[in-house]
C-alpha cells in the first residue's frame, strides 16, 4: 500500500505536498495496521489493503 500511494501521489503531482513512510509501531499495534496523519494528528487505525482508495481521498485533500 506504501508503494501505491506514493506512486499515486507523484503521479497526481502531490508528493511535494504530502509524504508516505514506514514507520514501526505508533501505538495501539494490536488492533492492525495504524497511520498518523501529520500535521494535524489523526489517527488512523486497523487500516486493510482495502481502505486505500480512501486512504488517497484523506491524503490528496489536505
């Protein structure tokens, strides 16, 4: 999902305004895959394969 979005965003001219990275564990790890969004600090959580098209909508909104 990483290589997706970023290819996404570079292709749709975002990069420079948004970033994707890995990161190890941003607590509450055991309920699944977890994003933090930056600057404003949401929390994302329990996040699938399935949620990246709106994953991209969050990201390509801000």
């Amino acid at each position: 999902m990483v290589k997706n979005l970023k290819v996404r965003l570079k292709e749709n001219g975002l990069w420079d305004e948004c970033k994707v990275t890995k990161s190890g564990c941003l607590g509450g790890c055991a309920f699944g895959v977890n994003a933090t969004l930056y600057p404003d600090n949401t929390f994302l959580s329990n996040i699938s394969l399935d949620d990246e098209d709106d994953l991209y909508a969050i990201l390509s909104a801000k």
